[in-house]
C-alpha cells in the first residue's frame, strides 16, 4: 500500500475526481498531501504494534527503550528467561515510568541476568508514505484526506462570492464543501474507532 494506492482507490473516488491527473480544484500533489496528512495524525489514535528487548543491568534502573519503540508509546514491559533453548515470560514489571523521551527507570532494581531479558511492547505510528498501512485501512485514511481537501477548499472560498467546478460537470458552493468535510471527518472517527488498529494501553499505575 502507498499514498498513489490510496489516492487511485479511494481518495479520487470521495472527491469526485473522474480523471487521475485533473488539477482542479486539487493537483495530484495536494491530493497526496492531504494523504500524507492524514497518515500523520493516525498516531496516537490508531498504531501498529512493537516491541523490542533489553539486557538487565544491575549497575542502574533506568533503562533506554528499544530504537523501534522510542518513536512510540511503551505500554508494558516484562521479564523473559532462556532455558534450554525456549524462552519465556516469567513475570511482568509493574512498576517504571518514563525517564525521559527514551528511557524508562524500573524500581526496585533488578539483577543481572545474562539468561533473562526485559521485553517492551507499545505502540508505534505508522510510516507515512502509506507502505505499512493494513488494506482495511486505506477507505478510512482517505476518508480523513477527503476530509483536508474539501476543508481546504473551502477556506479557499471564504472570501469568494463563487462556486468550484470539481469536473466538466459540476459544480459545488461554499456550505456543500463545509459539510462534506465535515461528513468525511465523522465517517473517519467512526471507522477508526472499531479498527484493530485502535491503540489501547495498560493501566494508567503501569506507565505514569
């Protein structure tokens, strides 16, 4: 999936765009820059899930996040042991907070274990050319591009006593814009709300 994908299938579609390279009222770049916009702002509301591992260290507690995490949100964080080849969780930290933007501090301190491990997981963004976002997601991202563009337009024509032709066809006043907008946004919140995708946390006592 990428922003090209997303703005063929489905963006051009919500706007009315008949023609792929048509330049009014959007280029093809405002078009994929409204894409882009709305993969931006998915996080923190929608993520995909990551997770990462770091040794024990008994010389400090506090400890760096994982490099694919830091971009993130941690959310737990658990104790795993190797053992004849199998490695598994034998408890969970229930209490860290973060330190700073990449490093948590665990109390009590914790032993040096060159069997064991600490595990984070959390939530990281999607990236924004659009080319780790699931298929179920490329209708709803366009919904909140649909969403930019017609907003966009619409502030255009504030100070206009006018209408905007979309195609050779129609045409769409100030008001239509607004509320098309604000339908697209609507169709979004609600789309993403039952996503997978949704982030969800631990209880708050595990990662104030």
């Amino acid at each position: 999936m990428t922003v090209t994908a997303i703005r063929t299938g489905h963006l051009n579609r919500y706007l009315g765009v008949t023609v792929d390279g048509d330049t009014i009222p959007w280029t093809v770049a405002d078009r994929d820059a409204f894409i882009v916009q709305a993969l931006t702002q998915l996080y923190p509301d929608v993520a995909k899930r990551g997770q990462g591992t770091v040794a024990l260290n008994q010389n400090s507690d506090v400890y760096t996040i994982p490099s694919n995490l830091q971009a993130g949100k941690v959310n737990r964080i658990e104790i795993e042991q190797t053992t004849g080849g199998t490695t598994s969780r034998v408890d969970r930290v229930p209490n860290w907070r973060y330190y700073s933007d990449t490093q948590v501090r665990i109390t009590p301190l914790l032993a040096s274990n060159t069997s064991a491990q600490l595990r984070f997981f959390g939530w990281i963004p999607f990236l924004v050319d659009g080319t780790d976002i699931p298929l179920r997601m490329e209708p709803i991202v366009a919904m909140r591009a649909a969403a930019f563009a017609y907003g966009a337009e619409a502030s255009q024509m504030g100070n206009y006593k006018r209408q905007q032709g979309l195609d050779q066809s129609r045409v769409v006043d100030y008001s239509t814009l607004v509320g098309l907008s604000a339908y697209y946004e609507r169709r979004y919140f609600e789309q993403i709300s039952k996503d997978p995708a949704h982030t969800s946390y631990s209880p708050r006592a595990a990662y104030r």
